[in-house]
C-alpha cells in the first residue's frame, strides 16, 4: 500500500512568486491536511480538505489557499511568497475520522524563500 | 482553547539508559485522543501511538511505553534500554476537529 507522496521534496523560490504543493493522500483516505513546520513555531496547522471541501482552516493569512481533487489528490499554493514562509510543509492524510485514527504523514516539501 | 505542551526541549542520553518524555495537555472536552508521533531526520513524522480519553490503560510496546494519566492531563512516553536509532524529534498530539502538536522533544542518544 503506497504511503503519502509529495511533490517536490525541496523548491526554492524568490520572495513574491507564488507556489503550488502537491499531496497524493494513501489509496482511499479521502480527509488531507496541511501542516507548516518550522523551528520557530513548530507544527501548526493550515488547513484540512475532506471529500473536495475545506473542512477546517488554521490561522494562516489568505496568502495560503487548498483544494483538493476528486481522486483526492490536493495541492497547496501559496502566492506572494515572504521569507517567513521558508518552511518544512507537511501533508497528512486520514480516512476522515481524524480525531479518531490520526494521520499519516507525507515526508513534507521543504520551501526555502530567498 | 486546547493546548499541548513538552516542557522538555532537548533530552540526551548514553546508549541503554531508559529515558521518558513529558506531556501536559489541556481541553474542555470529555471525549478526546492522544498521539505521539516520531520525526527522524529524514523529516516524515511516524505515528507512534494513540489513546482515547477513556482508556487510562498504560500501554507497552516493545521498548516504549506510555503513562496515561488523566487526574494530572499527562500522557508521557518512555523508552527503555535507548538506542541510537530511537534518535528523533517526538511530538505529542491531542486531536478534536484537527491535530494540536506540542513542541516537540529532541531526543539524542549517543552510543
């Protein structure tokens, strides 16, 4: 059974670009989450698409924005790239029950900003 | 609002010691789950364990084990007889709508 993929493992991008993230959850999990982790503020969470709908969103500004896909797949983009958002991204995925089952994490798409 | 939290930033130990990592949690809900996650350097973080608030059963697992206690709100995670490769970044989690990570503690074990 294959695991969470995701692509790319490393970007680098130039402040004001934007980004796009891409998530293929396990065969069958149809909830995603999207966690940002950095050394300053840790794992904090972004935002969680189940069955194509944002189902709960973190405290992130507009700048970040989801979807997902009806196989499930999701992306994350971020536009107008800041240095701050330099960040080890984190896709997780669960079949729905996420309080109940956890997740299970993607090795994550490390973004440096320069 | 829930929070979790890992007093403990870095931990360091000799090969073979036994070593326990703390969490303290705080929620308003009666019904809740508990995880602990691994990171390796490699960076995908790799579930460990969960445990739902009405199960106050310790749990053992090989080398690890867990101390639920939910009169203290602490759900702390101890490896016996370390080794190098139990080298890692732990996270304790609570989880309602989506998952709290705590802070994370580093664990180094030098042989």
């Amino acid at each position: 059974k294959a695991g969470v993929t995701q692509t790319p493992r490393y970007l680098i991008k130039t402040r004001g670009q934007q980004v796009t993230l891409s998530c293929s959850p396990i065969s069958g999990h149809r909830s995603v989450s999207w966690y940002q982790q950095t050394p300053g503020q840790g794992l904090q969470f972004l935002f969680e698409y189940f069955s194509e709908t944002q189902r709960n969103k973190g405290n992130f500004p507009g700048r970040f924005s989801g979807r997902q896909f009806s196989n499930s797949r999701s992306e994350m983009n971020v536009s107008t790239l800041e240095l701050g958002d330099s960040a080890l991204y984190l896709c997780a995925s669960s079949t729905g029950q996420v309080i109940n089952y956890g997740y299970t994490f993607g090795s994550g798409t490390r973004l440096t900003v320069v | 609002a829930q929070k979790v939290t890992q007093a403990q930033t870095e931990i360091s130990v000799v090969e073979k010691e036994d070593v326990t990592l703390d969490c303290v949690y705080e929620t308003r809900d009666t019904t809740y789950y508990l995880f602990w996650y691994k990171q390796p350097p490699s960076g995908e973080l790799v579930f460990l364990i969960r445990r739902n608030s009405f199960d106050e059963q310790n749990e053992i697992s090989g080398r690890y084990s867990w101390n639920f206690q939910k009169s203290t709100s602490s759900f702390n995670f101890t490896i016996t007889a370390s080794q190098v490769v139990d080298s890692a970044v732990y996270f304790c989690a609570l989880s309602e709508a989506y998952m709290r990570f705590g802070a994370g503690t580093r664990l180094t074990v030098k042989p």
